[in-house]
C-alpha cells in the first residue's frame, strides 16, 4: 500500500510538503497542492485512519456539499439533513457547488482546511484529484442522491427507476402516444439514470420513439428552455411532456408558454420528477414525481454518523410516489 | 473597557476558560460557556482586535448564516454571496438558521470554533450571549437584509418602504379598497418594516383600516396559511390579499383554494413582496414586489471583503422593482 513518502516522492516535493497538502493546510503553493493530490490519486493513496483519527480532534461539524442550493430539492434536503444532525448533536455546514466541477473541488479543499467529522457530498461528475485526496484523507464520507462510479462510499437517493416507471405508467394511463422528454446532463447519475430508464421503458408504453424527442438540458431552468426550444424547432407534434428534475420543469413549462403562448401551452400535459410547491397551481396542474428529499437528508446523516462511529452504512435507495395531478378528461 | 479578565471576574472562572470560551472553543463545560458568554455580554467586552488578528490566521472562508434556506430569497442571495465570493479568492460555508433563534445560536458557537475571516448573518431577533460574543472577538461581520436593533454593522437590504409603496399604488391602481394582509414576525426587522409601512400608507391609498383584515404568520408557508384562515373566519370581504413575502404569499394562495375553491380563489387578487418563479404561471398570475436577492448578497461580500481589510463599509438599502402582472380587467 502506498505510504505518504512514495505520494511525496512521486510528487516530487519534501514529505513536510505532501503532510501539510493531504491533511488540507493552506500554507502550501498551488503548484505543490496540485502535484501532491494527483500523486495520491494515481498511488491510491489511504491514509492511515486510526494514526488520524487520535491526531483530529472531534469538531461535532459536518459538512454537507449540495449541487445547487437554489435547487428546492436540494434546500429540502439541506434542512432535513441539519435537522437530524441535531439530534445526533451535530451541526452542518453547507457548500453549493452550482452544478460546476470545479466549484465543488475548492469546496471540498475548504472542508479539508476545516475541521469537520464527515461529509454528506452530492457529486457533479467524477473522480477528481480533490476528491481523490479527500477519500484518501480517511474521512467519513456518504453520497446523497448523486453517486460517482467506482468510489465505495454509501449511496443515500431516489430510487430513479422506481419513479421514472410511475412516470411512464401515468403517461399510458393518460393516453399519451407522442411524449417530449427533456433530461439532465448524462454525467450526472441522476440524470444518466432517469434517461436510461425512460428509454428502458417507453416502447412497453406505447410511447413514440422517434430520437426528435428526446433533448437534455443542465438540470436548470436556463438550459432545459433551450432543449424544450430545440425539440419544438424539430415540428414533430406531442401532446406531453416529461421534465427530469423540478428546475428542468420549470424551465419547459416558460419555453412551451414562450413559443406557443398560454392556451396553446395549456393544452399539453406536463409531468415532473420531483414535485415542486407550485405545480398544484400550475394550469393544467402539474403531476410529479415526490423524490423524498427529506428522508434521504435524514438517511444519510444517519449513515454518516455510523461511519463515524465504525459501524457499517450500507446505503440505501429511497423509494417515490407519484402526485396524479391530472384533470378528468381534458381532451 | 472590559478585558478578558473582567469578564473571567464577572463570569467566576479561570482566565484560561474565559479565553478558551471566547476563542470558541469546543473544550469547555456549558456552564462556564454561558456564564463567560453572558458576562462578556454584560460588560460590552471587544477582543483585541490588532493582537486576535496576529493569532487568527487567514482561511479565506466566509461564513454566511441565513434564516432559512428553503426560502428561495435566501438560496438565491447564498448562491450570489458565493460566486461574488470566489472573485475575492474566498469560499463560502453557509449555515440554516431555520428561523429559530436558538438554532442561530448553535451555528455562531460552531463558526466560532471553525476558522472563518468573516460572518454573512441575517439574524432571527435580538442579541444573544453567543451574538455578544461573536461581536466581542472581534469578527468582522454584516448583517444581510434583517438586522438586529442596537448592533453597531453595515446592512445590506432591501429597501422594505419602498417596496411597499410599490405594493399600495399598484393596489389603488387595481381599485382594491378592501385588502387582507398577511404579515411576518414583528420580531424580524424585515416583518417589522412591512407591517410599518403598510399600516402607515394604507389610508392614504384609500385602502380599508379594518384590524379583522391584518394578521401574521411566521413568514413560512405554514404560518401564513394559518393566519389567512384566521381572516377568513371574520367573514369581512376582501377582493385582494398582500403576502409579506414569498413563502407567505404560497401559503396564502393554499389557504384560499382550500376555503374558497379554485374558482372562488382566483377571484381574489393576490400581491407578494418577493418575486417567485410561479407567480407567473398562477390563475391568475401574482403580481410582486422584486426583492434583489442576488445585489444584496454580491453588496454584502462586498462590504464584509472591505471591513476585512480594515477599509470602512456603509452598509447600503438595496431599491425594489415591481412586477405588474395583472390581466387587464377582470372584474
């Protein structure tokens, strides 16, 4: 197994150097932190977990790394994950990686600097150097919602299959034969799973499978108007549409209003995963999928604290239901 | 003025537990916490400031603590403080206050063990011990968009007067002369300053001076459901209803569907001070007071980078816009 002196000589910097990076000090120069972090990740390397743990005071903090606070699932979350905390006599720090990569790495090298006993993470993508030091620092960490491939940490999130098939299911019932999907970003598990699933599912339910329909924006208001606008510019006639996350639905429902104006946008039938406060509201109401954001904040705070205490966490998904928001027969 | 062992006199411990309380560190009993808190409270201690700041290295962190970060106004002002934050080379850790005062607590307890260069804080009421002694180390701190009586920091808000201003001409251009109001918290200084100016402009507007058409909630959509029901209850008619903000404007629009019915409901206009993203979507669609979330937090990085660097920071009210969405007329 590797030790700190092979990550300090593969890194080629003084062993001090490789100590004060890996245990998130920041008196350390770019250029060293860098060098130091991909070393660990190429060597895989552990820390020495018992040998750190005397060394690191306990701090009762957690850290908790969303990808978008203005997300509502995500601030669902948040507060559910702090409220248990509490209870377990922890506070929580929140960071928001704004769905960038890079947001999230300067986030996780600010909790490293920190002092905190674990960290509840909602991935953007893949295995970073950041991320990669952070594992290897030994400090407890369980993934909500978003998992990244390969890294064996606890996953506590929706069960995406589950709600995607009451999705599909409510679709049928309601006739629907030409459906607009609109997803998220396929390096997203989330939506790389939501997708798959739909995909999965939609020839059992009779739902046209014609590529032109299909579209994906970022998981926000801003890009999924954009794929909603790219799937109308196709001409190809649907009578619903299908939104992969709240904001994305959000941001369908402003295109279809935008380009088709309010009668002719009311006269297609939207349905969402995740429910949003204001769908009851919207006309013709919106139907959803609840993704239960507060269970798993609280999930996972539970698992966290396990791995704290060395008891296993073996994750868990959480399952949907479905808000049938339908009108009786519009059409 | 007061030194740390005035307050170690006062408080009846050692000078090393006074200074380990006041340093915010975890090694201390509740007890001799609250009573060095308190004392210190009591005599107006101030840290050294020059000699603290030669100990406190710089993390380039900022802690920003809000009252609630389901509320979309506070995610939205986190999400600007943070990408305003990066442009100074800092990182933001944000904590949720759940608008409870005791909660608030915690968090200044648990910012003041973590290492941060400066506190974002929109506070629940009035001066805590453990506010006393945030103020007494010495931490540069700003108030965002509520601020507590009596405490000596720059805010950074919006202009509540001149959003309700806003709010009562729209109102008399509507022709509404009997209005229900649904307020927050007079102990919130931004449910304080709503109420005030409401009360203080309505006669002028020509707007109804009945009390049974005021009430308050607790600024989440709970409360503000409740209170719209407790007016319905007094049977005197209204043909518009005012939110103080966003999340009590939602649980106005429950509250009637629920009492009235859809139909019935959406005979009444409804008026927010907050801007959300459905209220353009509503039946009929919400008109609303543009409270500039994203200026206040990007000012308040601002303001907070500046007082950091020991450069003064007035503090400013931040101007509000107004969304008319009304139909033309319906009644």
């Amino acid at each position: 197994m590797a030790t700190i002196k092979d990550v300090a000589a593969r890194a080629g910097v003084a062993l001090g150097t490789a100590s004060r990076v890996l245990s998130g000090s920041s008196q350390t120069s770019a250029d060293s932190r860098s060098r130091v972090l991909a070393a660990a990740a190429e060597l895989g390397y552990i820390a020495n977990g018992p040998a750190r743990s005397l060394r690191r005071a306990r701090t009762d903090v957690l850290g908790l790394l969303v990808s978008d606070i203005r997300n509502p699932f995500f601030s669902e979350l948040a507060h559910a994950a702090e409220q248990e905390a509490r209870h377990h006599g922890y506070t929580v720090l929140l960071a928001n990686a704004n769905e960038d990569a890079e947001q999230a790495d300067a986030y996780l090298q600010t909790f490293a600097g920190q002092r905190i006993d674990g960290l509840l993470f909602s991935p953007q993508s893949t295995v970073s150097p950041q991320l990669a030091a952070t594992l290897a620092s030994g400090l407890p960490l369980v993934f909500l919602n978003r998992r990244i491939e390969g890294v064996d940490a606890p996953l506590y999130g929706t069960d995406n299959a589950q709600g995607v098939e009451q999705v599909l299911a409510w679709l049928r019932s309601r006739g629907h034969h030409d459906v607009a999907f609109v997803g998220g970003p396929d390096t997203i598990s989330t939506g790389a799973e939501r997708r798959a699933a739909y995909l999965a599912g939609r020839q059992a339910h009779g739902i046209n499978t014609d590529e032109r329909l299909l579209d994906a924006g970022d998981f926000l208001a801003g890009g999924a108007a954009e794929a909603m606008s790219r799937i109308l510019d196709h001409d190809v006639p649907f009578t619903a549409v299908f939104g992969a996350n709240g904001l994305t639905t959000l941001g369908v429902v402003r295109a279809l209003r935008e380009r088709l104006g309010a009668e002719r946008a009311a006269r297609i039938e939207i349905v969402s995963f995740d429910d949003l406060d204001w769908f009851e509201f919207a006309s013709p109401p919106i139907s959803a999928v609840r993704n239960d954001a507060s269970s798993i904040g609280r999930l996972g705070v539970r698992g966290l604290v396990d791995l704290i205490a060395g008891r296993p966490a073996p994750g868990r998904r959480v399952p949907t239901t479905f808000a049938d928001r339908a009108l009786p027969a519009v059409r």
